[in-house]
C-alpha cells in the first residue's frame, strides 16, 4: 500500500496535475487572506470555508487520473499482478490524494502563523472548520476515486466528480425545488387545494433530501460544537465509495480471467 501511496504522491509531481492544483489553491487562499488582511479583520474560518467551495474545481483535477490514466495506458494489469492487494491499491491512492490536500494546507497553516503573529487569536471554531474541511475532503477524494475507477478517461472521470461534488453542494436547493414542485403537482392532483396534509408530506420530503447533506451536518464545526452523527456520516460515505472502488476493480479482476 505505501508503495503505491509513494508512486502516486509522486506522479502529481511528475505532471502538471499536482502544480495547478497547488497553484488553484494558494491563489484562492491568498486572495482571501489579503483581503482580509486589508480590511484589518482576519478570518481563518471564512478562508477555510471559501477554499472548500472550490472542491468541485480541485478533487477532480487531483482525482481523475487514479485509475483512469491507468486504463488508458493499459497498465492497470499490474493491479491483479503486483504483490499489493486491491484494496492496498485503492487506500493507497486515496491517501496520496489526500496528503496533497494537506501539502496544499500548508498555505493556511502559514497563513494561521501570520495571524498568531499579528496578535490574532485561533479559536475553536476555527480548528473545528479545519476538521470540517479535512473530513469533507476524505469525502469527496473518494468520490473522486471511484468515478475514476468507473470510467476509461480523465476527462470524463472529472466531469462525473464535478457533477457529483456540485449535487451534493445544491442539495438544500435541490430539496427546495423538489418538495415545490411536489407540492404543486399535488396541489393540482387535489383539484388546486393545497391541504396541510400535503404541506406536512412535503417538509418530510424536504428533510428527507436535507439529511444527506454533509455541508448542513458539520455547520456546527464553525462555532465549535461538534457532532459525532456528522463524523460518522461523512466517514461512513467516505468508506462507502472505498468499497465500491474495490468492488469495481475486483470485478474487472474476475472478468478478465
């Protein structure tokens, strides 16, 4: 597994991948902190929660090329022929994904340093949206490296990473629109009367759609109140797209003999 943590992490080096990337996230960080810094009243939360906006732009840059660019070369065989397991394969990009997250913190953590320095104060709401925002990135890198296990091109693997990261980003706006459109389309099946029986149909709808929303979930993590429910829902979503990762791998495995 640490093999192939080592050639991964390394292969973002070894192309542009992991420099635009880079590059894409300290320009964003950057700007936030200047302006901040501008206007007399920095903030590391707001910075923190800007960049992770911006997932839907830099997981899929960093991810599709896991398993994808692997396929197109054709040397996926030697994940069926290595003394490594597949699910060593699979942990071992994910990780790599994700310790490129954490060398591109390092732009924060800078930006904390200058902040402790200027007499600033890091409270603990801070800290809890720096966890917010690793745990939101284990989520979506394994996202990432699922729809990149699933398909034969990087480009494709990153557009299906952009649409899922941005679903998940819409979700209370998506619940909004649907119990609406519920709601009219009942409405209309009960001859324009709108009951309170439907009312009640359609808040359940919507909380139904709301519970998935990770963003929502971890909200508390600004202000410093946590919340076990969120870190196991999140984890859970994140081992969930691991697995079928493996899944997918292990069938192309048993297909090809």
């Amino acid at each position: 597994m640490w093999a192939v943590f080592k050639r991964e992490f390394q292969s973002f080096f070894r192309s542009p991948t992991g420099y635009v990337a880079l590059a894409i996230f300290s320009v964003l960080s950057g700007f936030v902190f200047i302006i901040q810094l501008g206007d007399g009243k920095i903030d590391i939360s707001s910075e923190v929660n800007t960049i992770r906006s911006f997932f839907l732009i830099i997981v899929p840059i960093i991810t599709m090329g896991l398993f994808a660019e692997d396929k197109k070369r054709g040397t996926e065989i030697l994940y069926y022929t290595s003394p490594v397991s597949l699910a060593g394969v699979v942990v071992g990009k994910f990780l790599a994904a994700l310790a490129l997250f954490g060398v591109m913190f390092i732009n924060v953590i800078l930006h904390m340093i200058t902040t402790s320095m200027l007499g600033g104060v890091i409270d603990i709401g801070t800290w809890g949206t720096i966890i917010v925002y690793f745990i939101l990135t284990a989520m979506f890198v394994a996202i990432g490296v699922f729809t990149s296990s699933i398909v034969n091109d990087q480009l494709l693997a990153a557009c299906f990473t952009f649409v899922v990261i941005l679903l998940i980003q819409l979700t209370n706006t998506i619940s909004q629109l649907f119990s609406t459109t519920l709601a009219t389309f009942l409405s209309a099946a009960n001859g324009n009367s709108f009951t309170e029986t439907i009312y009640n149909i359609c808040v359940k709808v919507d909380k139904c759609i709301c519970w998935f929303d990770p963003f929502s979930k971890t909200n508390g993590f600004n202000i410093g109140v946590f919340s076990i429910t969120a870190l196991i829902y999140c984890l859970s979503v994140t081992l969930v797209f691991l697995f079928l990762t493996f899944r997918v791998l292990e069938k192309k495995r048993w297909t090809q003999k």
